[in-house]
C-alpha cells in the first residue's frame, strides 16, 4: 500500500484541482486514512479473504476491489469519496510503480522491506513538497497515527541514507503518481461502475422476463 502521506498529499492536491467537491476536509481526509487503521485490510479494501501470503505478484496486482466499495456503499459524504480515493490510490500504485521483472523473485517479505526503506526515503519529500502530515487529520485519528509510527520505529529506524539503486522506485516517479492519481474523476469512475452494474442486473432479469 501507498504511504499513510503519500495517500494524504494526493488527498491534498485532489481537494486542490476539486475545491467544489470536497465540503469537509478533515471529514475527505480522515476517509483518505480509515482503510489502512485496521489489522483487517481484506475487509476494508473489499478482497474477501484473498491469500496473498507466498504470492507477490498476486499481492500487488490485486490490492482492492473498487467495484464492490462503490456498489455496497453510499458515496454522498465526504468521508466515503476519500474511502474511494485511498482505495483508487493503492490500485493505481500497485499497477503503476512496481516493475514485474523486479518482483517474480521477490518473496512477499522482501518486498515490504524494500517496500518500506523506499516509503521512509521519500516520506520526507512529502512534508516537504506538498506541506503534509497527520495533522489533516481529525484529533483522534492524528494521535493513532502519531502512535502507530512510533511502534513501528522501535524496530524499525531511520537509516542515515539510502541507496537509490536499492529503493523501489524515484522520487520523481513519486511525484508524478501523485499528480496523476489526485488528477483522477472519482465521479466518472462511480457512473461508470454503476452502469456496468446496471447492464449485469438487466441481462439476468431479461431472460426471466421472457420465461
């Protein structure tokens, strides 16, 4: 999955080029964050319990089911938009910024290793470039933030530097998937999925019809 400010600079530069479309902010961004705040991502990225576990490549090709979130939940509030832009965020990334040759070899544990040095080398550019950090967010979800970064650098540390070579992917590869995810139509996607929905549901109803 993106980084926790990766998913809020794109939320942030998305709120820019839409000011009409987002009434509430803390609201758009708290739903930005809610998927990953849980131990059960199967659950709140719609995967119905898919294995991923010794498959990496099935691990990054099938990171969310946006179909089943726009059909199963309503899309009025701001908080379910940003829902669907995390989700729309993480298939992009996963199809997107991880080269396939790179990863047949890979195990799924490799992967989040480099996975992660790659997220903290970049992290900073973030705060940097777009202004972001957890701060968007509602009090309550800033401090499980807050606290949930700092278990994890407990065993896992900064390092002093990073090799380029070694990280996944290039700052400016970064910056232009930000610029293209939070240029994306959440609206269009969601009339597009409900009028694929629709034609499905016909074509079952119309041979009964005929009966």
């Amino acid at each position: 999955m993106a980084s926790t400010l990766t998913h809020l600079a794109i939320a942030q530069e998305y709120t820019r080029k839409n000011p009409e479309l987002v009434k509430n902010l803390q609201e758009f961004y708290d739903g930005v964050i809610i998927p990953d705040l849980t131990s059960d991502k199967d659950f709140t990225h719609y995967l119905d319990g898919k294995v991923w576990q010794s498959d990496t490549m099935r691990y990054i090709k099938e990171p969310t089911d946006l179909e089943k979130f726009i059909i199963y939940d309503p899309l009025e509030k701001d908080f379910n938009l940003g829902n669907l832009l995390h989700l729309y965020t993480d298939e992009v990334y996963y199809r997107k910024m991880f080269r396939n040759q790179d990863m047949q070899n890979t195990t799924l544990q490799e992967f989040r290793g480099k996975h992660g040095q790659t997220m903290d080398a970049h992290d900073s550019f973030i705060r940097e470039q777009y202004g972001t950090s957890f701060a968007l967010t509602s009090p309550e979800i800033e401090n499980t933030l807050t606290d949930n970064l700092a278990r994890y650098r407990e065993n896992n540390p900064i390092q002093d530097g990073y090799d380029p070579n070694e990280l996944l992917f290039s700052q400016q590869d970064l910056q232009i998937f930000i610029e293209e995810t939070s240029s994306v139509d959440l609206h269009a996607i969601i009339q597009q999925v409900k009028q694929k929905t629709a034609l499905q549901r016909q074509s079952i109803d119309e041979p009964q019809n005929q009966l």
